[in-house]
C-alpha cells in the first residue's frame, strides 16, 4: 500500500485520492508526502496509469512538485 515519510494531511488527501483513481493499482504505489512534495514510486503497468497517478493527485491543494519515480513494467 501506500506509505509516508511525515503522517500529515497531505498524506491522507493524497492516499484517498489514489484509492478512489479507477486507473491506477494503488496497492502498488507508494508515496511519499512531505512540505508540498511528493514522489510516487512503484510499478504501473503502463504509462496511461503512471500518468494518471500524476493527474490525479496534481490539484490536490497542498501538493506543490510532484516526483512521478513510477516505472512501468509491461510483465
């Protein structure tokens, strides 16, 4: 599942997001929220998911860069 350096608000608006993103397996993405920066790693299964990972968590309020450290594994 997903995991955090810092336990904020952030964190959880984030995690929800990524629970409710039809698009993208979010038991393999793991996050990392701290300060308005987050990075995404993990394994998608294309770059359409790695993609909307990004999307879906970009308006999130409070999130200010994004690290898309996603990788896609067509296996």
């Amino acid at each position: 599942m997903s995991t955090a350096i810092i336990s904020s608000p952030l964190f959880e608006r984030i995690h929800d997001a990524m629970l409710a993103n039809p698009y993208v397996p979010g038991r393999q993405v793991h996050i990392e929220a701290n300060e308005g920066r987050v990075v995404l790693k993990g394994n998608v299964r294309s770059f359409f998911q790695k993609q909307m990972a990004q999307e879906g968590i970009r308006r999130i309020d409070g999130v200010e860069m994004i690290d898309n450290l996603l990788e896609v594994n067509w296996t």
